[in-house]
C-alpha cells in the first residue's frame, strides 16, 4: 500500500497561495497581451492610413503615376516615406492594378492581387486586415490618388502596410519588465503567502488538519460518552457543542447545533455567563420541567469572553433519593422526640398514681389527648401532605423538648406545590428555618420564645413566614447569612441551611426577604411563584 506523503499544512497553504497568484498573473498577462495586440493594431493602422493620406496627396506622386518611368520616378520618394514613418511596405498601384513601388524589386511592375483592393479603384479609404503567410498578418490602409487638377481623375491607389506583432514579439518587446515584474511578484506573493499560512497555524494552536480532526474526533465521543450533560454557545448564544446526555436530559430533538439556544431552550441561564464572565459552579436550576445542578463557566481566549459552557445533571433521582432520606430522617426525629416526650408524661401519670391521684392523672390524660388531637387535626386539614405535615409536627414536639412554644398561624393553607418544587425543597426551606430559629432562641435572654409558622396559598403564589422573638442578627450578620459556609456557630459543616434555601427560590425566580431587629426577633418571608414567571419581579 502506498504510503500517504503528509505535508505540512504550512507549506500547504503557502503552496496553494502561491499558486493562486500564479494562476491570476497568468490571467492577467493573457488578458493583458490580448489589449496590447490590440492597441499596436489600431496604432498601426491608423499610422498606415495618416501615411497613405500623405503619400496619395503628394504632388510628385500625383503627377507621375501615369508617367511611362513612373516606377523610377516614384520609388525614391516612397521609399523615403516609407524608412522615416517605419512601415513595412508601401506600394502605388496604378489602373490596372500594376505595382509602381514595392520594397521588393522584384515585384514592381507585377499585378496586385491581395484580393481587398476593389473598393479603393473605386475612390473608398479604408483600412484592411490580410494574412500575408503563415503565422504572419497585416493591417494596411487603401487610399486613392487623384490629379490635383479640377476634375480630380483617379490615377491609382496608395497601399501602407505594417505587419502586426505576434504574441512572441510582445514578450520579447517586453521581456524585461516582464522579468522585473514577475520577480517582485513571486517575492511578495511566497512571502505574503508564508504569512498567511503562519497566521492559521497560530490560529489552529499550531496543529494540523489531521490532528485537528482526530481532536473533534476525539473531543464528540467524549463529550457523548460521559452522562452529564454539556451545552457549549458562542459569543452570539449559538449552541457550539450539545452531547446525546443534554438533548436527552432537556427533551431535544433533531441537530440543536448553530441554533439560538435561547429558541431550543427558552428558560436557560447559561447566556447570563457571557456578560458576568466568571464561572458558577453548585447551582440548582429548573430548565424544561427538569431540576438541574450545573456548573458553568465562561470560555475565554486572552482576556475575551467568546462563549459559555455548561455542565449539570439531573436531580430528579437524587431528589427522590433525598426525599426519602428527609422522610425516614424526619420520621427517626419525630419518634425520638416522641419517646422522649412521653417518657416524661408517663412519669407525671406514675408520679400522681402513686400519690393516689387517680383524678387528677386521668385529666391529665385527656388534657394531653385533646392537645395532640387538636394539632394533628388542624394540620390535617389545612396541609395536605404528608411529609410537610410530618416536619410541623416533629419540630412541634422538638420545639416543646426545648422549651420553645412553634404556633401554627391558623389562616395557614397548603394543597398543591408550586411548579419547580418538590416536597424536599418544602422540607428543607421550612426545616432549616425553623432550625435557625430555635438556634436564635437558645440564645435569647427573653422569658418569650415562640416560632410563628405561616404557609400561605394563592392562584399566584405561595408564601412561607417564619418568625422567632429571638435575639435578632447584625447588620454584618445579615450582609453575609446567605453566602455558603457562613455561619454565626463555630461548629463544623454549619452555614450550608440558608444558602441552600437561596439556590432554591433563585432557581424557581422565587423571592425571599428578611427583617430582623436585634433583642426583638426574626421575620424570613418566602415568596414562590405557582407558575414561573408569574410574580412581578421576576
């Protein structure tokens, strides 16, 4: 098998460049050469014809065509004509079409018979294009001779010839400039041609065609490989890169690659990195229906943002996973608090037996029966799930271990999750509020310690208020409660609650507002939207 020669794309292009200047110069030169044939025609014979003009008006001429030694007579006189305006021949012919003058002797007193000579014995001037041997024309000019006398008799005609130049006589006529010219030419078309190739193969990061198609190669079955989701755009939002993971992830169909991205994806984020220019990493989205955690950063060359990329995956599994794991974990809680909490009321119940008070232990039964009856039953119909009612009563039982009374604001409705939300986003978002409070309350100096629960439904949103009487945040406190890590308890893995909640009313262009005095307590507000887009500031 013959083995393929592998020229580097450098002298590639400086080869097909160069060639190109050549091909265009080879262009030019014939168009050129054909002008100039062209002109050196009409300058010939517009000369023959000045000349046959002066000839047939010279009187020695006009007055000794008849002559019986018109040939001796006139050849002197045309012949001087003929050396001082360089024509090729001229040549008097009389009546009869005899030649008086001819360059060649011997063809004086010889007929004429060039074939285009009727119309001139016939008073016409002209000019006539003639073949005269092969690979030889050339262009003369016809004017008759008249007596100068008033009859003005025709005597004979004058013909001026000049053969025309061949292709190789211009060169040759030319060959210097054309030498000169040539070599400028190839100097700066080779040099002009090296930089150009040297140019793209700076902008190929110096790779040739074959390496850069094995890297595209390469770099798809990558990308389609791997099962998280990739979107690339340029500088123009035109999606550059999408692998099989995204379209499947997103529901894309068809060949996404050159389209906007914000027509195949309406509600993507990923072109707000464009015009911040630094990455985001870690952050809960909802695109197409889909709960995403993405990170995305800018793709720079030098210091210029020329597109943006993004890597997520989906939630949906890990959501379920973490539902589940909030649930047996709030479940673990509650049963703890519980037993704890009962432990307790059934040593009150033994301690009032013992002292024979069967009475007062029995009301002390149904007292705790009503209370545990009357919670459960106001959750029960005004939350209707499962697992948020579940929270509410866990930190209920938690907040009662701590000695901290959690009231559940009784115009409080909840039926249906507002559109991007799941019931662990629910969970965590009221968990960790309630938790934040009872932290804020554990170091009140205030004899009130109460948690007032709201989750308020409507057509357009649905709102969460947690409010504390605890001891309030500083203005530093507040700058800084929703960055990651940040956190007023010094112990470890603290300060990841708030931010969490702020990824999730961001992702579902929800809002959430704070007011916090120090020494009276803290007030979160949440405001999610039941459709995205429904809220006024979003």
């Amino acid at each position: 098998m013959k083995k393929e020669i592998n020229i580097p794309i450098r002298w590639k292009i400086t080869g097909l460049s160069f060639g190109i200047v050549l091909f265009a110069l080879l262009i030019i030169g014939i168009i050129l050469l054909g002008y100039m044939l062209s002109v050196k025609e009409e300058q010939f014979s517009q000369r023959a014809l000045i000349t046959a003009q002066v000839v047939a008006s010279n009187p020695v001429v006009q007055q000794n065509v008849g002559e019986p030694n018109a040939s001796e007579l006139l050849r002197p006189v045309v012949e001087r004509i003929r050396v001082i305006n360089n024509h090729d021949y001229i040549v008097i012919l009389d009546m009869d079409k005899r030649r008086l003058t001819h360059p060649i002797q011997e063809r004086v007193n010889t007929l004429f018979v060039g074939g285009d000579e009727g119309p001139a014995f016939a008073e016409h001037i002209y000019i006539s294009k003639a073949i005269v041997s092969e690979g030889v024309t050339s262009v003369r000019a016809f004017v008759p001779i008249k007596k100068s006398d008033q009859v003005q008799e025709q005597v004979g005609v004058v013909v001026v010839g000049n053969v025309l130049p061949t292709v190789k006589d211009i060169i040759y006529e030319y060959l210097h400039s054309i030498i000169v010219i040539a070599f400028i030419t190839t100097l700066f078309g080779v040099w002009g041609a090296w930089l150009l190739a040297n140019h793209i193969k700076k902008q190929t990061f110096e790779m040739e065609p074959g390496e850069l198609a094995r890297v595209l190669v390469e770099r798809t079955a990558t990308f389609n490989a791997i099962h998280e989701g990739v979107i690339a755009i340029d500088d123009h939002e035109r999606i550059t890169v999408i692998n099989h993971a995204a379209k499947k992830m997103l529901g894309i169909k068809g060949d996404a690659v050159g389209a906007q991205i914000r027509e195949v994806i309406p509600d993507t984020r990923l072109p707000e990195i464009l015009e911040l220019g630094r990455p985001i990493f870690q952050r809960d989205l909802y695109v197409q229906n889909k709960a995403i955690l993405s990170n995305r950063v800018p793709i720079t060359v030098g210091d210029r943002t020329v597109g943006a990329l993004a890597i997520f995956q989906d939630r949906t599994e890990v959501n379920r996973l973490a539902q589940e794991l909030t649930g047996v974990q709030a479940f673990v809680e509650a049963l703890r608090v519980q037993n704890h909490e009962y432990s307790n009321k059934l040593h009150t119940i033994a301690g009032l037996i013992q002292l024979d008070e069967g009475q007062k232990a029995l009301e002390y039964i149904f007292s705790l029966q009503d209370e545990e009856t009357g919670i459960s039953q106001i959750l029960q119909k005004n939350i209707h799930d499962d697992n948020v009612m579940g929270l509410l009563l866990g930190k209920i039982s938690r907040g009662k271990e701590l000695g901290y009374l959690v009231k559940i604001d009784p115009e409080s409705r909840f039926g249906e999750f507002p559109e991007g939300i799941t019931n662990h986003d629910l969970v965590v978002m009221l968990g960790n509020l309630i938790d934040n409070s009872f932290d804020a309350l554990n170091e009140s100096t205030s004899n009130c310690r109460e948690v007032t629960i709201l989750l308020k439904q409507t057509e357009q949103e649905l709102l969460i208020s947690v409010k504390d009487s605890g001891k309030g945040m500083s203005t530093l406190e507040a700058e800084k409660m929703f960055s990651r890590g940040y956190s007023t308890k010094a112990k470890q893995g603290r300060g990841i609650g708030l931010f969490l909640i702020h990824s999730i009313v961001s992702r579902v262009d929800g809002d959430i507002t704070f007011k916090s005095e120090r020494g009276q307590g803290t007030e979160f507000k949440i405001s999610l939207p039941m459709k995205r887009g429904m809220l006024n500031h979003v």
